[in-house]
C-alpha cells in the first residue's frame, strides 16, 4: 500500500515537473518571439514620414494583392502609359528580377513590400489596392477553383502535371502557377478536383443541382469551410494582405521576416506589431486604392497617378529633344561651349546606364500627348473588354465542374458562421482594410480640394482678364476717338484755309 501510495505520488511530481517545464519552454519562446517582432516593427517603420509621398518618384512599385482587381490596373492603365521597356523585367518572379536595368521604371507583382529591399528606396512609389477581407477570401476561393478546373481536360492528374511541366520551359511569358499564391493554391485544388472526378461524373452530380450553397459541394470540389480551415489557407491567405504590405509572405525576401512571420502565427497577440506596420506603410504609399469603390478608385488613380506619369513622359520628352538639339546643333554653337555641353551628354549617358534617367528613344511618342480624360475613356473601353473576355473564360472553366456556380447571389446563400469566421481569422485585415478606407477618403478630399483650388484660381484669372479687357477697350475706344478728333481738327483747318 504504502508503496502504491510512493508510486502515485512519483507520478504526481513528474507531471508537475513535465508541466512547469512546458510552461517554462512556452514562456521562454513567447519572450524569444516577442523580442523578435518587436524588433523587427522597430527597424521596419521608417523614422521620419515622406515629406513628398504625393510626387511620383522615378520608379512605380505597384504591389499587387491578389484578387483585389490589380489586373485591369496593369493592362488598362500602365500598359497604356508605359512601355514594354519600362516594364521591370519578369516583374512576376523576384528570382529575375533585376531592379539595375536602364529604363526600369514600372513594377507589377503579387511579392511583398521586402521586394523594397531590392529596390531605390528614395526614388520609389509604391500604389496599392484593398479590398474586403470577406470578399478577398471568396474571391481566392473561387480563382484557385476556376484555374485547377482548366487541367480537367487531362485524363488524370499526372497527365496534367506531366503537361504543365513540358509547358513551362517553351513558354516565354509567366504562368500563373509561377506566381505566388497561385503556384501554391492552384495544384492544391488541382489535386482536390481531380480526386472528385468520379463522383462528378456520376449520378449524383443531377441530386447536386438542388443543393442551395454552391460553396458546399463536398463532392464536386472542396467546400469553402473546409478550404478556409485548412493549414495552407492560414499560412498563405487569412490577414494576406497585412502580411504582404508588412513584407512577411511566405513569399519574402528577407530570410528574417519568415522566422518573424513564424513567430506572429504561433502568438497571435504579436500580430499588432505586424498590423501596425502596415497600416504606416500604407500612409507612405502614394495611392491607396479600394476594390469596392471600383469607379471612383480608378478616377482618383488616373487623376493622382496617371497624371505625374503623363507629366513624366512630357518631361522624357523634351529630354530627349534637348539631347538630340545638343548633337545636332550647328558646330559653331558646340564649338562655342564644347566642354560644357559634351559633359551634359556624357552624364546623362551615364544615368541612364545607373537606370536613373530612363533612356527616353523608347517612350511612345504618343503617350505624353494623353489627357487624363482620354486615359479614363481608354480605361473604360478595355475594362469591358477584358471582364467579358474573364467571364467567357471563367464559364468555361467552371463547365466541368457543373453544377457549380459562384455568383453574389450564391454568396448570400453562405451560412453566417462561415462568413464569421472568415472575419474572425483575418481579423488583422479587417483592421487594415479600415484604415485604407480612412486613407482613401482622405485621398479624395485632398484631391477635391486641389480642383476646387485649380478652379477657383482659373475663376479668379477669368474675373482679372476680364476687368482688364474692359479696360484696354475703353482705353483703345478713347484713343480711337481722340484720334477721330485731332483727325477732324485738321481737315477743318484745312477747310477753312482752302476758303481764305
């Protein structure tokens, strides 16, 4: 007995002791962590705000945040403003990206704010665009089922991937499975349909007709609830856009930000400092736009952006004209200042090898003859023409899935747990997306004010024109008559000498 009673008690303490320790190993990690982040929000925030944050600098870093309709900026505004050769090369993939080429002047990418390792900090803009984290995760849902359905033309998933495969090494272009999240989402649903396929193509593919919830199809794809529980889901999408504008993607390329990131996943109380982070970062950001105010976003991008690059292209411009009056000026004139002068062009030759004066021979002579107005109405044009040409697409893909079809109205059909849930897991983005709102509202009343300012200079100019023009009439009315006068005085002395 007395033994027994030795035993239970050994095992007592034993478990005492395997407890403290544990408790002691968490502690000590969380304060391992917690110096880490801390750190790290100290050395990331910048120690002084942007005097100019509102100038476009000499390079355009548009930082993507999948799903939040970055693609109609790139295709029908900066592909309309800059050319091919201002592009970054492979803008897509930070393995080749190589930030020192001459001309670089526009870079579009899904990588992270870390990317502004690799980049001139100072002569750097970086634009942005967010969107509701609800509608985010929907979205992300829906395109990494809409992309893996496309691979159900194959027989069967290693077909599938044996083809991508024999693809990648010809194609000149990036695919979307090289660009992150997609090279991660998409072969995971991929795998995920393809493991489907069977039951699809059964019977009860006509039983799923009636179901409700297009996001609860167990057997034709993943269920959105499932999809949002699961690891890769919280390690790539849930508070993406926090960690994409903090720099902290499993994406970066900072080899700390992912023991950071590892850190800020495991003691979710850390995420403020990330949160906190971002949210200054945004305010440094030259445009901040929202997905879900579409038209007046891409108006006040065209207006606070397009218009500095237009600005830009006339400058390049003129540039490129003084160089050309330089070389090809009379010789006296070269002659006259000839060191002077061969200097000039020998060190604007040289800033365009160091990438800071692009090499304007490229610039589409067209493109600084734009408007704003014209950019907006081209903007609108192709806007159309590219959602017809997603939707086409898309209905398409999501035929061999059928009956599945994602819509707003489908949406609403989503049990309120589910969309609470999502809100509860991107709670960091939640925060984020409400000060993007605050920045934006700002950004509009800083803007109407400038054209309220514009206009009513221009009102003033017309009220000055006006009471001068009045004057010099009056002016040249009186002149006019006095001339009529000292004309008639001596036609009448004339007169009356001709009579004597």
């Amino acid at each position: 007995m007395v033994s027994l009673f030795k035993s239970e008690a050994l095992a007592v303490i034993m478990v005492i002791a395997f407890a403290s320790t544990t408790v002691s190993c968490i502690e000590d990690d969380f304060d391992i962590c917690n110096t880490m982040v801390k750190n790290w929000a100290a050395s990331s925030l910048d120690a002084k705000n942007k005097e100019d944050k509102l100038k476009l600098q000499d390079l355009l870093f548009f930082l993507h945040i999948p799903r939040t309709g970055g693609r109609t900026y790139f295709h029908c505004f900066l592909r309309k403003l800059y050319t091919s050769s201002q592009e970054c090369p492979r803008s897509y993939d930070k393995l080749r990206f190589d930030p020192s080429k001459p001309n670089c002047r526009l870079m579009v990418t899904h990588d992270d704010y870390s990317m502004m390792s690799k980049l001139p900090k100072e002569r750097t803009s970086v634009v942005t665009i967010l969107r509701s984290p609800v509608d985010r995760v929907f979205s992300t849902y829906e395109f990494s089922v809409e992309v893996a359905a496309r691979f159900l033309v194959h027989p069967n998933l290693s077909s599938a991937t044996q083809m991508t495969r024999r693809l990648k090494p010809k194609s000149r272009g990036v695919s979307t499975l090289d660009i992150w999240p997609w090279k991660y989402l998409v072969p995971w649903m991929r795998e995920e349909l393809f493991a489907r396929r069977d039951t699809r193509k059964g019977g009860r593919a006509m039983e799923l007709r009636e179901i409700a919830d297009t996001y609860n199809m167990r057997d034709i794809m993943m269920p959105l609830h499932v999809f949002i529980n699961e690891p890769l889901a919280h390690d790539i999408i849930h508070n993406g856009a926090t960690f994409q504008v903090a720099g902290l993607t499993n994406n970066s390329c900072i080899e700390e930000s992912h023991k950071v990131r590892h850190c800020v996943r495991k003691h979710s109380e850390l995420g403020q400092y990330v949160l906190e982070v971002a949210k200054k970062r945004l305010d440094q950001m030259l445009y901040v736009g929202l997905t879900e105010n579409h038209k007046e976003s891409a108006t006040m991008f065209a207006d606070v952006v397009g218009a500095q690059i237009l600005s830009q292209l006339q400058e390049l411009a003129n540039q490129q004209k003084q160089l050309a009056d330089n070389v090809t000026g009379p010789l006296s004139s070269l002659q006259d200042h000839e060191t002077e002068d061969l200097n000039n062009l020998q060190s604007a030759t040289d800033d365009q090898k160091n990438g800071e004066v692009p090499n304007v021979e490229n610039v589409d002579a067209t493109n600084e003859n734009i408007t704003v107005a014209q950019l907006m109405e081209a903007y609108e044009v192709c806007i159309s023409s590219l959602r017809k040409s997603q939707a086409v697409r898309r209905a398409s893909s999501l035929k061999r899935i059928s009956p599945a079809k994602f819509s707003k109205e489908a949406r609403r059909n989503v049990p309120e747990n589910v969309i609470q849930q999502i809100l509860t897991l991107n709670s960091l983005d939640v925060e984020l997306y409400k000060h993007a709102q605050a920045i934006f509202a700002e950004q509009q009343k800083l803007l109407i004010d400038s054209q309220s300012k514009e206009a009513r200079l221009k009102v003033t100019y017309n009220d000055l024109q006006c009471p001068l023009l009045k004057v010099s009439l009056a002016a040249m009315a009186l002149l006019f008559l006095l001339i009529s006068m000292v004309l008639l005085i001596r036609s009448r002395r004339r007169t009356s000498k001709l009579k004597i």
